[in-house]
C-alpha cells in the first residue's frame, strides 16, 4: 500500500485500519488497491485480468467485491467497527477495460447505521452503482 493514497487528514488509527482490510486474503487475492483515501472518499482500483465471465466482460462478483471493499474502507473510520447489513448493486454497461475503480461515500448517517454509495468506473465509463448500508458493532458484545 502506498502512504501517499491518504491525505494528510486522515488520522493514524484510520490509516492502521485500512491497513488491516486491506491486507485480508481476498483483497490480496483479487488485487484490490487503495488509490486515495480522504475525509470525504475512498477510491480502490483492481486489475480485471482474471475476472471475466462467460461472455468476456467485467464478472458481477468481483465488481462487487471491489465496491464491497470501497464500503468498508469507508466505513470504518476511527474506534468504531461496522459491517455490511445490506449491500445492492446496480450494473449499467459492462465492464470491458483492464482496470476499474470504485469511489466510495457515505451519504448519510446516524450514530448506528450509515448509508454509502460506490460509483464504479471502467476508465470514465460509469459501469456500476452500490450501496451499503452499515451498522455500528456494540462494542460490549464483541
């Protein structure tokens, strides 16, 4: 991971958490990399070499695993844990580059549960459309 993806805003405990996610088996499986993070967004990019369905374009799981990975980069800031309640995604155009990113952020919020949304791209083609809804983890029953 370079220390030059995140802005000089973020605070450490942030950047030790996206650490963390980011060194996961299936991130490092699919090649997921973190391009920039700052207060506002998270953009990761993943290679599509490998990752193509049947008929040769962009396969819907590892599309929505990056998103998947934007989301909880994004949501996982500071002391708190979140997870995943429910995940959508909605696919516009296939995927036909060898490169694809995705851009997530949160658009609205409460003290338990976050709203984000992941645009994802395929060069300047807007090819995707995810949201994550989260919740906060209680701390005292972890």
């Amino acid at each position: 991971m370079r220390e030059e993806a995140f802005s000089a805003d973020v605070s450490e405990l942030t950047k030790e958490r996206a650490k963390t996610l980011l060194s996961s088996e299936l991130v490092r499986t699919l090649g997921i990399e973190l391009e920039s993070m700052s207060p506002d967004t998270v953009t990761v990019s993943m290679s599509m070499s490998g990752k193509h369905n049947s008929i040769e374009t962009g396969h819907g799981g590892a599309i929505f695993s990056l998103a998947d990975e934007a989301f909880a980069l994004d949501s996982n800031r500071g002391n708190d844990v979140w997870v995943a309640l429910s995940c959508n995604i909605v696919y516009h155009r296939p995927v036909k580059g060898k490169l694809i990113t995705a851009t997530s952020r949160k658009v609205s919020g409460t003290a338990n549960h976050a709203l984000y949304e992941v645009i994802i791209k395929d060069g300047e083609r807007h090819v995707a459309t995810f949201q994550g809804l989260s919740v906060r983890l209680d701390p005292s029953r972890a």
